[in-house]
RNA sequence: GCGGGUGUAGCUCAAUGGCAGAGCGCUACACUGUGGAUGUAGUUGUUGUGGGUUCGAGCCCCAUCACCCGCCCCA
C-alpha cells in the first residue's frame, strides 16, 4: 500500500509498466519495420527547442495554447517538442548542399502537447513520423500511403478494419473555385468540412450558414461535392496516385473521400488520414500528406515533401479494443535456474554462468526457496524451462531440466545441459 | 478554456443515512525435491482530500484534487 503522501503523476502522461512497454516497443518495432522495409533512414532532434522554431510556422494554437514552455536556470523559454516538422526543416537546412536527394526519413519519439487528455489523447505520447523530401509526384505520395498500409497490416489491421481516406487540396480547391467560394475562404469553408461528421445534418447547415462565408446556394453545392466519391476521376493526381496504389499493391486499403481535409495549414496536394472502421476511437489512427515550402521559413532553397506522423496512444487502443496485442511474455528468458539450498547456491549460479557463455541467457533465483514457489515464479514470468540441482543431481554431476510447457523432465550430464535447453527450443517452432 | 460523469481492498465492483463487503489476486498449508488444477485457512481499507448537515455520512451539501467522456485542437 502506498503511503497517502504519494506523488501524483503529471497530468497527462502515462507510467511504463513492463507490459505497456512492451507495446509501446512493438510499436515502435511495427514502425521501424514498415520504414525499412521502403528503405528510410531512421533519424531524430532534440526533444527541447526553443518557441521559436515553432512560431514561424507551426498553427497559433500549437504554439500558443499546446506547448509546454518554461524558461531554463538561465532564463531562456523553452519548448518540449509539440511536433517534429519544424526541427526537421532546420536540419535540411542547415545541410541541404551535402544531403542526398530524395532524403527519406523516419523517426520515432516522444511529443507534448497541453490539451485536455481524453481518449486517445495524452500530453505526453510517442509519434512516429516519416518523411520523403526533394520529390513532387503522385507516386511519391503513394509510397508513403502504402507504408502506411504495410504497417496496418502488419499490427493485424486488414482493409475491412481499417482504411485510409484520401483527398488532395488543389482538387478541393478547384470545386471551392467552381462554386464560387472565395480563396480568402478556404480554410473556413475546410474547417465546416472537418466539422461536419460530428454534427446533425440540419445543424450543420444552419452553422455554414451562419458564418457567413457560403451562401445557401455555395452550400448545396458544397454538398453535391462531398457527397461525390468519384470526383477523383477528375483529378489528374489522384488518378496517378491511384494507379501507384495498385502497383504497390495496397489498393484495397486506400478510398477517395472529398471530405478529408485536414486542419493543418501546410498541406497543399494529397492529404490522407487513417480510421479503424469500427469508429470506437473517433480519431485518425495516422494523418499526413503533401507540403510545399517546408523550408521557407528557415532559410532553405525551396523543397517539397511527404509524409504522416501516427501517434502510439490511439493505434494502441485500438488494437487492445482488437485483442490485437501481441502476447505479453514478462520474462525475457526462457529458463529459470533453481537454487535448491544455501550449499547448492552458488553450484547453481556456476550453472548460469555456463549457460550464458552458450548464449542461453537465464534468469536465476535470487535465493534458496522453496522449489514449488519458485516454479510458481517461473509459472508467473512466462519462463518455459526449469533447471533443477538438488543433492541428487549435485552428487552425480547432472542437472533436471524441466519443460513447463509439456510437464516433462529429464536429468542429463551437466555439460549437456546447453544442447538439452536450446534442443527444447528449437523444438518449439 | 467550456460542458457532463466517476472516485470504496493490489484489480473489478457491491453496500435504504444505521457493524465497510464479494469475486479475483496474494500468503500459508494439504504436497518438507516441482508450476499451471482443486480444497482449507489467512490477508487487504484514513470509502481521493478538506469542510458542513445529522444522534449517526461510503451515501446528503459545499469546496478541492485526480481520472473518464465530449467541445476546441490534433497524432
């Protein structure tokens, strides 16, 4: 029982226990895959930065009202990251004569932002970014839509679960154009769009309406567009993108959706977003797309890129709603070495010691006990093999080894004792 | 920042304003050289915190903190 002067946790952020490290790691591991599986280099900044580098082109509201700011011993403000972008537009910068175009690159680390936690949003979670810079084509957005794919389906995630939406902003903006919808506009009319699924048909009507930006007939226009899931035919881009898709052979995963438009500013082509179709997380698993201009703002020549960022707390709760997770195994040996008594204690450390110099890593009871406690421990830590050196065992120079998978046992010379435990392994499959 | 909900044992949860409980877990034993099954016994609390009402508060009132759900924003 904790004493009643426990220290709370900060708000926001989450404790590590074995287990749930275990998933975060596995995500991580799901990621790193699906990015050198395309071969992307893996890369990262610092943590800390200063307000700068977000103020020049990350939203007012990330900046303002979603960062964590303090100032150092020395008085200087500083930032724990809210997103990566900026710092990666710095480090291109600071390099791009010697870098070698296209730059594909991945990282995977923690962020914060000061929101209100709720589900799938924390203060302090890991994302996994993921980036191609120097390419302006359909075919580059489709490569990381399909790494987007490859790791759905690699977490278990199959295209009847989970899907990515996709629209691209210079289509949208051409309908807007049609209708007569003002550029200055734009982002409004996107941000009624974002906003439309989570209101009342009537509702959201009277809200356009209201802001005074779209007129009524705009508005049935604007809804004949959202409603046609076969404007992409008349996108040049998206019909390439599409066409990349199948040839990457991630076709089933993606589906056109006018009604994908993403608040953040940067985007100017395709734009996607990825949702698990049971919609009990109402958020995007992933989202990304095409940005122009990444390095105006640092200094850079002009450059063009790609790519998505995925937070870990909402796939993690998908695939825990899934039964998707992985099995979690507490311990990570496979072998436990009993220590029968205070005379065979350190006969049975000298067993682990060999063990390991046959690269069999083992875990070894800390001290005599009971042997029924400390199978049980064994039980309890997923640990499949037991060894056994009682006085039996010590008088003839052997040693039990017990495999709790199957209720068997044998006794064997100890110099076999290796072969005899990798033997059981292997046979595991 | 705004709105709603919930706080009771390690966990999941009960308890008309009247003795704070159950299941799971944990420990021991049955089985003094063997886990996962079973049985028996044992173990667990400042009912989030601080005030108030009351003969009496887990329950009613106020405040506060934490968490959860939604809005805003977004991974």
């Amino acid at each position: 029982m904790a004493s009643k002067s426990t220290i709370q946790t900060v708000k926001g952020t989450r404790e590590f226990y074995p287990e749930e490290m275990a998933l975060r790691n596995y995500l991580n591991q799901k990621a790193a895959s699906a990015a050198q599986a395309f071969g992307y280099q893996e890369w990262d900044a610092p943590f800390l930065e200063t307000i700068d580098l977000y103020a020049a082109k990350s939203g007012e509201e990330l900046v303002k009202e979603q960062s964590f700011v303090f100032n150092d011993r020395g008085g200087d403000p500083i930032t724990l990251r809210p997103e990566l972008t900026p710092s990666l537009a710095r480090m291109i910068a600071a390099r791009q004569p010697q870098l070698a175009f296209p730059l594909r690159w991945w990282s995977f680390g923690p962020f914060w932002r000061y929101e209100r936690p709720q589900k799938g949003r924390s203060r302090e979670f890991f994302q996994w970014n993921i980036d191609m810079l120097g390419v302006n084509s359909p075919e580059a957005d489709a490569e990381l839509i399909a790494i987007a794919a490859t790791f759905l389906q690699s977490v278990g995630l199959p295209p009847s679960m989970a899907t990515i939406f996709v629209n691209n902003r210079r289509l949208m903006d051409a309908q807007f154009d049609a209708l007569g919808i003002l550029p200055e506009n734009r982002l409004e009319v996107s941000g009624l769009v974002d906003r439309r699924p989570k209101m009342a048909p009537e509702a959201w009507d009277a809200y356009a309406l209201e802001k005074g930006i779209i007129s009524q007939s705009q508005l049935e226009g604007l809804k004949q567009v959202l409603g046609n899931y076969d404007l992409w035919q008349s996108s040049a881009e998206l019909v390439r993108l599409f066409k990349a898709l199948e040839a990457l052979g991630v076709k089933e995963y993606v589906k056109f959706d006018p009604n994908i438009m993403r608040g953040l500013l940067y985007y100017t082509g395709t734009v996607f977003e990825a949702f698990d179709l049971s919609g009990s997380v109402r958020r995007a698993i992933l989202g990304g797309g095409r940005y122009d201009n990444l390095l105006a703002d640092v200094g850079g020549e002009p450059l063009s890129g790609v790519g998505f960022a995925m937070g870990d707390v909402v796939i993690g709760i998908i695939l825990q709603e899934k039964g998707l997770l992985p099995a979690f195994v507490p311990s990570p040996t496979a072998v436990l070495v009993t220590i029968f008594d205070e005379s065979l204690w350190l006969n049975s450390f000298s067993l682990t010691a060999e063990l390991r110099a046959a690269d069999v890593n083992v875990t070894a009871y800390p001290e005599p006990a009971k042997l029924a406690k400390q199978f049980k421990f064994a039980d309890r830590m997923g640990i499949s093999i037991v060894t056994v050196i009682g006085p039996d065992e010590a008088a003839a120079g052997q040693v039990t080894v017990k495999n709790l998978k199957n209720s068997t046992q044998t006794t064997v010379e100890r110099a076999q004792v290796a072969k005899t435990i990798t033997k059981i392994l292997e046979s595991k499959g």
